[in-house]
C-alpha cells in the first residue's frame, strides 16, 4: 500500500501553493480590499458573491453557505478527491516531489499520475493534429477552412488540425512517445477491432476541446470526405477528463472577455464560435453534442458573477423547428440565472459562421443584437402553432401558453407578461389571462416555482457578524453564543482577532506580550484567543502557519468562525491604510486591558484601608499611575 505523504511536505505544498490561482480557474474572483477577493460561491447558488479568498493566509470562507478551508480543502470538494490526490494534485501543479512514510512511495504511476498522463496525450495528440494540417494530405481540411472564411491565423488561433486518414497515425505517434495502449485506451481518441486499437479519428478536420484551465481534455472532428461513413462530428466519448454535460468549447478562449463583458453567447457549433470570435465577439462558446444544461450554467454563473447586476446570456438557434425546440429546451434552464436571458434568431436558418461569410462581421454583430428576451421567444414560439385569426385559435394558444407563463418564477416578470399575453392574443381583460396563470401557479403545474422560492440577496446571511460563522456553521457551536452585535466590547475582540490572524507579523516583539496577556470576555473569541496562545509567537512570520496552527488548536466547532476571522475584508484600501487600521484596532485592544486593569486595581484602592496598609496604597497609586502613562502613551502613538 502506498504511505501517508509526510506532514512537513504537506505544509510545504500548502505554503508554495497561490490559492487564488487555483480558485481562479472554477470562479471568477474580483477585489474586494486590499489582498482580499471574492467571487460567487462555487458551493451552492447564490446572487451575491459571498465566496471570500484571502492568499496572505491561504484560505477561503462563503459568508453565505459556511464552507471554508485552505487551498487542499478546494481542491478535493471541487474535483471530488481525496485529501492525499489534492495534495499530489498541487504538489504536481508546482512541481514539488512529495515524500511518503515508512518508506512509501504513493500510489503508483498508473493511479497517481492517471489524470496527468491523459492530460499529456491530449496535448501531444493536440500538437499532432495541428502539425498535420500544415501537410499535403490536409488540402481537403484547409480548403474547408478557407471556404468559411477561415484563413491561417485563425486556424491557429483554434488550434484546428487534421487527423490523416490512416488507421493507426496517431496510435504510432503515441506509442512513439512512450504511452501504452492500456493509457491510449482511457483517452478516447481510439476505437478497439479485433486486431486491437486503431485511430478513431481519420480524415477529419480536428478541434481540441479545452477546459476553463486551457487543457487539452478531448477534440471535436468534422467529416470531410464523401467516403467516410461516420457522422458528420464525431466527438471523444466519455472518458474520466472529457464530460460532455461539462464542457464549453471555447470557454478557455472567451472566460475573460465573459467576466469583463458580463455577456455569454450561446453558439451550435465550433466554426460559429471561431466566427464569433473573429467577428468581435469573444464571449461565444458552444455545447459539445449536447443541449445547454445544469452544469454549463454553473459554469456561465461563476464567470459572470451572476448577482443580478446586469449580465446576460444569449442563445443563438437557427429559425427551424430544431432551432426553435433548442431554445424551449434553454427555458426550461433559465431560470437558473438571475443574468438577463436572450433568444438571436436568424430567420434565414443562417448560422454565425454563414452569416460572416455571406455578409460580414456586422451581420453577426446584428444577428447578436437582435436578440429577444427568452421568455417572450418561449411564449411567442407557442402561440406560433395556433391560428390567433380563429376563436378557436385564440383559446388553444391561451390554454397551450398559460403553463409557460406560469413557469417564470419571477411574480412581476410573470405579472408582466400575462399582460403582454394578453395583446398578444387580441384579449381585452388581462386579468382573465392573470387568474388562469395564477391558478395554474397555485396547482403546481410543471414550472411552478418551489415553495421557498429563489433565493434573493435578504436571504443570504451577511458577512462580518460578531461570533460564530454565518450559516449553516452557526448550528454547529451551541456551546458559544453569538454575541449582541451592539455589544462594542464584543465588536472590539473580534476587529483585534482579525488583525491578529491576517497581520500576525504585527504581533513581534513586545506586542505580543501584551496581546497573549489581554482578556477577551466574548467565550468564543476567548477560546479563539486562547489557541492563539497555544500556538505561540514562533509562526507570527508565516501567515499560513500561523493560521493553520490556530486551526489545529482551536476547538473543533470554532474552526469556520478563524476561517472566517481570516479572511473577512479589512476596512482599508492601501497597505499603509491597513497598517495604521491594525495598529489602532490593537492599541484599542491594549486600552481596553489598561481599563480594565486600573477598575480592578481603583477597586482594591477603594477597599483599602490606608492607615492599616500605607505601603499597599502608596504601591496601588504607583501601578495605577504607570497605568495612566501606558495609556496616554497608547494614544499618542496612535
């Protein structure tokens, strides 16, 4: 069996590892404070971002859902592993040899280095198919290409090839370059006969199909030649890299222009995305042989930060019927955003690439602009089937479009557009229209939106309450209660607890005597403070560590709350501003211990009889006299 990975390497993989680089490639982080940033939460659905990621000390929190941790935590809950494949995942990320115990050496490289070994042959496979393009027996490709209008550069821009029409080019290739036919069999890119595997992928023109990173996990290939009795697109089946309900071709390519633009085009196929593209619109993807789904919406969330501040998302279908039942099938998604949702159709049935060719980059640009809302499109395609210029008509559609109306969850946009409904079918009376939909709302017929309800911004808790951490995190800590938010003494520990864990450099020296000597009566922050302690001054210097210590020493139903301390936005832009912030918040600190020392000593005093006892009076005076110093000297530092 292969040994547990050593603790010190562990650390090792943890501290060099950038964790926003690796969050940058599920979510879309923007600023929010110096060293702070913060993206919609990868964890659970919400309109505003509340995922908070602070690199300083390598650690993220959502003020929305509870979930936090480090970089390793990520990486298993987003790519469902286990805690020791993370840790070979980063360490082989940063290129660093982990060690294991007992003489181990992990799993080996079949298990360990599986996903990074297809990885390695998509790319190699990648770098082929391009390199083949540029040969004679390419002319058919290269002529397809150019006959859409897509010269040279932009078949590099995709990184389109070629597959050779032979049986076994790319299995030689391969094969040549040290892989085994037991690994080629994982890719995809080959069949298997009865005289083994061969290419599965022959004189086609080649798209590599890339994830959000820009790794190669599978190809697209279109048929060329008349003799080829395959599909017309031939995509890589399922495999362990390759999830077609996943993937977004093009998404490595348009991500930024997605993020910066808050838009997302919807396109069926590869040469429209590259016709987008080229045309000045760089947020088109397209779907790899499947309807537009659940996972492509988290995908388009995240990178739109879809918090219902005006982005949208553009579907483009041909005017057919196949068209049309694509974009019914998108509506019954849609609601999935709180992103503003369009419907471009081109009446001519022209797609993006035709339109370019026949008629330029502004065609494409107006097929884009055209868009309709979906919702309207949904209702409008319905009403399509019915002859409005007959009673009859008329209550067919009504009857037939009364259920797509229900199904808007939004109670104004449905108000909305019963009215439009209404002219739309020659009605007098929106309210006849109102009561169907409503009564159709009320029966639950499909659509109808859940009990609870989309969640909307007042429903997520807020980041920055005083206590134990928001959210479902709360529940788990019934021993510390949260404390008045009023309370200023409680909002005093908790700023300080704050600075201690994302600054601890500033506890060197003296300050930390007087930090680990202070007196919180908040339990929880107490029970914060007291790890604190536990973990002593020795790791003030390491961020990481330092956090990642206090964690370990905390009590376990505290965890989420120094995750939370950790990573909550300081109120100051600049990194000086920052600096006086935590100096003030720690000598407000240190006021406050001085406070409360000298009531206890005045209240000796008081007790005091000084006749009996001159030496402890004249003692009391003094101590109380130097206390009065330290705090006029805490003051003017500040």
């Amino acid at each position: 069996m292969a040994g547990l990975i050593k603790r010190e390497d562990i650390d090792e993989v943890r501290q060099r590892t950038d964790i926003k680089e690796v969050v940058d490639g599920y979510v879309t982080l923007k600023g929010a404070g110096l060293g702070t940033y913060k993206g919609l939460c990868p964890f659970h659905d919400e309109r505003s971002p509340s995922f908070t990621v602070r690199p300083q000390v390598g650690r993220y929190h959502c003020f929305g859902c509870g979930e936090d941790g480090d970089v390793i935590a990520f990486v298993q809950k987003q790519d469902h592993t286990s805690f020791q494949e993370a840790v070979e995942k980063l360490a082989a990320r940063i290129g660093y040899e982990l060690r294991y115990e007992d003489g181990g050496t992990g799993p080996n490289r079949e298990e360990v280095g599986r996903r990074q070994r297809l990885l390695d042959a998509h790319k190699i496979a990648d770098e082929f198919f391009r390199a083949q393009l540029l040969t004679p027996g390419a002319a058919e490709g290269r002529n397809f290409l150019y006959n859409r209008g897509f010269d040279r550069a932009a078949s590099e821009q995709f990184g389109v090839g070629y597959a050779p029409q032979g049986w076994d080019a790319l299995l030689k290739h391969l094969r040549g370059r040290g892989f085994t036919d037991a690994e080629l069999k994982l890719t995809g890119m080959f069949s298997e006969g009865n005289r083994g595997i061969y290419d599965r992928f022959r004189g086609r023109l080649i798209w590599p199909i890339r994830d959000i990173a820009g790794d190669t996990i599978g190809f697209g290939a279109r048929k060329l030649y008349e003799d080829d009795q395959g599909p017309k697109y031939l995509n890589t089946p399922e495999t362990t890299l390759y999830k077609k309900s996943q993937v977004l071709y093009g998404i490595d390519l348009a991500k930024r222009s997605i993020a910066k633009d808050r838009q997302l085009v919807v396109v069926e196929g590869y040469t429209d995305v590259m016709a987008c593209h080229l045309a000045g619109i760089p947020t088109a993807v397209a779907t790899c042989g499947t309807a537009f789904g659940t996972e492509h919406i988290k995908i388009a969330r995240r990178l739109l930060s879809d918090d219902g501040t005006g982005g949208e998302v553009i579907f483009t279908f041909d005017g057919d019927a196949a068209g049309q039942k694509a974009a019914l099938r998108a509506f019954e998604e849609d609601q999935r955003f709180t992103a503003q949702t369009y419907v471009a159709v081109e009446p001519s049935g022209a797609d993006p690439c035709d339109l370019r060719q026949s008629k330029g980059d502004a065609a494409v640009h107006a097929l884009v602009q055209s868009r309709r809302p979906l919702f309207e499109f949904a209702i409008r395609t319905t009403l399509k089937q019915f002859n409005l210029d007959t009673v009859e008509g008329r209550v067919q559609g009504l009857k037939a479009s009364v259920p797509v109306v229900a199904a808007i969850r939004d109670a104004s946009t449905r108000v909305g557009y019963c009215q439009a409904l209404t002219g739309w079918l020659g009605m007098r009376d929106p309210n006849e229209v109102l009561g169907m939909v409503s009564a159709a709302v009320k029966r639950g017929d499909p659509g109808r939106p859940a009990a609870s309800g989309a969640q909307g911004p007042s429903s997520v808790p807020q980041p920055g309450g005083p206590g134990v951490a928001s959210g479902p995190a709360s529940g788990a800590v019934p021993s510390y209660h949260r404390p008045d938010p009023r309370d200023p003494v409680a909002s005093m520990e908790r700023q300080a607890l704050e600075v201690a864990l994302q600054e601890p450099a500033l506890l060197g020296g003296g300050i930390w005597e007087r930090f680990s000597a202070a007196r919180f009566v908040t339990p929880a922050f107490q029970a914060v403070h007291d790890a604190m302690r536990a973990s002593g001054p020795e790791l003030i210097g390491e961020p990481l560590r330092w956090v990642e210590q206090i964690m370990h020493e905390v009590p376990e139903p505290l965890r989420p709350l120094v995750s939370e301390l950790a990573v909550v936005p300081l109120p100051a832009s600049t990194a000086e501003a920052v600096q006086k912030y935590c100096k003030d918040i720690l000598s407000r600190l240190f006021e406050l211990q001085i406070t409360r020392v000298k009531a206890d000593k005045m209240g000796q005093l008081q007790r005091l009889d000084a006749a009996a006892h001159p030496e402890d009076f004249q003692r009391l005076n003094r101590e109380l006299m130097m206390l009065e110093m330290e705090r006029r000297a805490l003051r003017s530092d500040a």
